[in-house]
C-alpha cells in the first residue's frame, strides 16, 4: 500500500480555438487552479483490484473492477473520464481515493482533461508529457464519445511556469512562450454551463475536416481555395480554421514583443471569427466579450475552449480588477508519493 497526492492543473486556451483536431496551431497554457486525487494504492493486493474514487462536489461514489472494459458504462457518469484511463492504461493495481478540484465543471477550462491526467498519474502512468496526453485523449474518446483534439490534455500536462504554450497539432511540437509581466489572464465565468456530450462539437470536427478533404490541410490551405469552396458552411469553417491558425502565430510574436495591444486585437478577431465563421458562440458569451473589451485596461477577450457557453478569457494590464479569477500559467500535473 502506499499514499499518493497527485496534482493536475487546468487550463485556459488564449488563442486558437477549434484547429487542434486538423492538425492546426494553438496557445493554451496550464492554470494554477486544479484537481487533487489523494489516494491508496494497493501493489501489493492479491489479484486485480477495484478502482475506488469519490468527488468534493460531485454526487456519488465510482467503484469499477479493474480491468475497465466499458468505461462508457460506468455511473456516475463523471466517473467514465477515470474509468477510460484506467481502461487505455490497462490498469490492474487497486486505487481508493478522492478528488477535489478548484476548477469551474464545464466551464471551459478543462476541468475533464485536469481529472484525467491527475487520474492516469495517481494509476502509475509513465511517459512523456506527450506520451500522457494522448492516453488521456483516448480515455476521453472511450469515455465519452467526444472525439476531442490533443489540446487540454497537452496543456495539463506539459505546462511550464510562467509560460504559454504554443502547440503545432500537426507534430505536437511544444514550444513555451513566455508571458509578459506586464499582462494579466483573467477567466469570466458566463454562468451559462455547457457540456461537450451533446454539443455540436462532432458536427464542427466533421465539418472542418470534410473541407480539408476539398482544400488540403485547413492550416496550410490557400485562401484563394478556401473562398473557393461550394458549400457555404464548410467554406466559412475552414476560413475560421485558416485564419485562427495565422492568429495564433501573430499572437504569439506579439506576446514575445510585449505588445498586449496587438495580441488584445488578436483575441477579438479570433472571438469574432469563433462567432461568425465557426458559430460555436452564444449571445451571452459575445456580451460578455463586448463589455470585457469596454473595460479600461483589457486589452481583448474571447470565448476558450470549445465555446457553446462556458468562460471567456482576457488579456488585461496587470493591477486591474475584473470580476472573475486571475490565472497564472504553471506547471503541469505533478505526483507527491508519502
Ligand atoms: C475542447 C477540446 C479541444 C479543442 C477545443 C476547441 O476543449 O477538448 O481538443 O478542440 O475544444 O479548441
């Protein structure tokens, strides 16, 4: 038996929304909110144990045998996201614990790719950041159905200190971008919940990639083929796919030069485009955005993650309030043993 504390992080994404799963560019970074999973791990048990987790604020108790076949069966159903990574992982060696988490549920910050990797931590896995990520893409894919990019994952857990991490999906190749002093990261809750089971979030996927199927790959199609494009749907997703991607590497710089009113602008043409082109906005997000944008000292916002509802994010000078909660970039998940 041994004792184990693991944290994950959360994460914001502050530009590139949407391009992840065609292989596009992002810019999440790891937040200093999070889940703890504070557990018992029994190696020494007889034979293939039970996974055992309760939650802080969510109702009832998961109790799996291991190994999990059908992780999408399990109830309740937040517990399918610990039960797909047990299931990916393969894993036999009993785990009795619980999770707590700072992170809003269904707020856009990942508070399901969080859980994941703390959970895939507190089960032994090893690996890379990388190696770690795509388990937990997978368990989430097996959990849920949902098949998400590479993104949150990525972010949980690889996140650097003080750092943003510019992420090319196409090679999930990290590169962390420094944050200037100078800026604050504030997330806005806009109260209106949002889920990614049952969004529209597989129609956007499938769409953005039956118009990689007539252009090529979005990132690096022309914009010429993108306006060329027949259906007016597809044409607008892969315009907001092709131009994101620019957005992101323009952030990016403009962040490294310390220009915050560039990367401010940047974040609302991104918003702008989420709304139009991707229509994975809502009303209440796009006022809070508007009224955000209005405030002395921000410099832009945007809706982050998947949109739907959920938070919105901005970029603001620092020593400004806002009513909402200042993130910090931090590090990725790390596992304390007793
Ligand atoms: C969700 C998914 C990510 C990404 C974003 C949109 O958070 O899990 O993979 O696609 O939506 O950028």
């Amino acid at each position: 038996m041994s004792d184990i504390t693991v944290w994950a992080p959360g994460r914001v994404n502050l530009i590139g929304d949407h391009t992840d799963y065609v292989g596009g560019l992002v810019l999440p970074m790891a937040v200093q909110l999070g889940t703890t999973v504070t557990a018992e791990r029994d190696e020494d048990g007889p034979g293939p144990g039970r996974l055992v987790l309760r939650s802080d604020r969510l109702d009832g108790t998961v109790d799996v045998e291991l190994p999990v076949v059908d992780a999408a069966g399990v109830e309740p159903a937040w517990g399918r996201y610990a039960a797909g990574v047990a299931q990916e992982l393969g894993a036999t060696v009993g785990l009795d614990g619980t999770i707590r988490s700072d992170l809003p549920i269904g707020g856009g910050l990942s508070s399901s790719a969080s859980l994941e990797v703390a959970v895939a931590l507190a089960l032994g896995a090893e690996g890379t950041p990388l190696e770690i990520a795509r388990l937990c893409q997978r368990a989430e894919a097996a959990a849920t159905g949902v098949p998400c990019g590479i993104m949150d994952q990525l972010a949980v857990a690889a996140g650097v200190d003080g750092h943003a991490l510019l992420i090319d999906c196409s090679t999930d190749e990290v590169t962390p971008v420094r944050v200037p002093d100078a800026a604050a990261v504030w997330v806005v809750d806009s109260g209106q919940p949002r889920e990614l089971a049952g969004s529209e979030y597989p129609l956007r996927r499938a769409q953005a990639e039956a118009a990689a199927e007539i252009v090529g790959a979005l990132p690096h199609a022309s914009m010429a083929d993108v306006e060329a494009i027949d259906d007016p749907v597809l044409r607008a997703r892969a315009r907001h796919v092709r131009t994101e991607c620019d957005r992101v590497r323009a952030f990016a710089a403009a962040v490294a030069a310390e220009d915050l009113v560039r990367a401010g602008e940047l974040m609302v043409e991104s918003h702008r485009s989420l709304r139009d082109d991707y229509e994975v906005s809502t009303p209440v997000l796009d006022d809070l955005v508007e009224q955000l944008v209005a405030t002395p000292g921000v410099h832009g916002a945007r809706l982050t993650g998947a949109g739907f509802g959920g938070c919105v994010v901005a970029l603001a000078d620092r020593g400004i309030r806002l009513p909402g909660t200042r993130v910090r970039p931090t590090v990725g998940a790390t596992v304390f043993w007793d």
